[in-house]
C-alpha cells in the first residue's frame, strides 16, 4: 500500500525486477523521482512525449506532440534528443477558456470524476494528448465535460527524462 507506506516512513527503497532504483524519503521519491519508473510507480503522472528543441545549461524548450512548445528544467537531455516531460496531476494551474502564455496547455474537459475529498478531470489536449488533472472537491468550482480550459505548470515541479531505448510503457510496467 503506497499511501501507508508513504505516510509510516522515514525512506523507502523503490525496486523494480529486482534492482533497486531509487531509495529516499518518501518526500524525495515524490518530488524528485530519478527515472520515468520512479514517477510512475510513486504517486501518479502525467507523461508527454516530444523532443528538446533548445537546450541551454539545463534550461529546455522542449516541443511535444502537434508543435506545442514548453519551458522545462532538466539534464540527461541534449537539443534533438526525444524527450517525456512528468507532471504530477495535481501541479496544473487551470484557468477556464483558453488562453496564451507561457507552459499554456489549451484542452477540454473530456471526463470529471467525484473522488470525494478530491476531483479527477481528464483534459483532451489541442495536440490530441490526454492529462489527468486533481483539484480539491470543496476548494473550486467544478468543472463540465465540454469546458474548454488552458493548463500552466511551474517548471521547477516537472521532470523531464530521456525517452527510453525500450519504450515509455515497457519502461513505466512493474514486471
């Protein structure tokens, strides 16, 4: 049980087939995974392709599918290279209509599930992508399936890794 074992202790050690591949404070693990596994086996995350068009010491422009071009902050990765930016759920500010800026993802609300203390959106990106989005039941007004909305993330609370030799679901997969 994740939950349990985030809340009960004081490090962790992540294994996948065997190997240890991160081990850390449950804080660390979330925060800062070291690898698409990591991200994927500890929380949840959104996971969206596309390559580095610019890279500066660290800093990224990266283009993800249909020409969507966003700010990143990562190492591993070199202008060309393809690239999977992580975005935890609950990360995306969610402004209502559509609207131009920086990181500014356009989309519409495609499904809303009640959670109780929490609700899930799924966002149909223009670039045809799909991204879960959490926000608190009781702290906003919900959204409706159909509401066009713009999405921004801080850069500094996405990770963005090498794409893997053998796939993002071969990667991400448990066994």
């Amino acid at each position: 049980d994740q939950a349990e074992a985030m809340s009960i202790s004081d490090r962790i050690a992540v294994m996948k087939k065997g190997k240890i591949v991160q081990v850390g404070t449950p804080q660390e693990l979330y925060l800062h995974p070291n690898s698409l596994f990591v991200a994927h086996f500890i929380g949840e995350s959104n996971f969206l392709e596309g390559s580095v068009a610019h890279s500066n010491n660290g800093e990224l422009k990266l283009e993800l599918r249909g020409g969507v071009k966003v700010d990143a902050i990562g190492g591993g990765v070199g202008k060309g290279d393809r690239a999977v930016l992580a975005i935890r759920p609950e990360i995306f500010a969610v402004e209502v209509g559509t609207h131009k800026g920086k990181n500014a993802l356009r989309g519409k609300v495609e499904k809303v599930t009640f959670e109780g203390t929490f609700i899930r959106y799924v966002i149909r990106l223009e670039n045809k992508d799909a991204v879960v989005v959490i926000k608190p039941s009781l702290a906003e007004t919900w959204m409706n399936i159909g509401t066009e909305v713009t999405l921004n993330f801080e850069i500094e609370k996405a990770h963005v890794f090498a794409y893997p030799a053998a796939g993002l679901m071969e990667e991400t997969t448990v066994s």
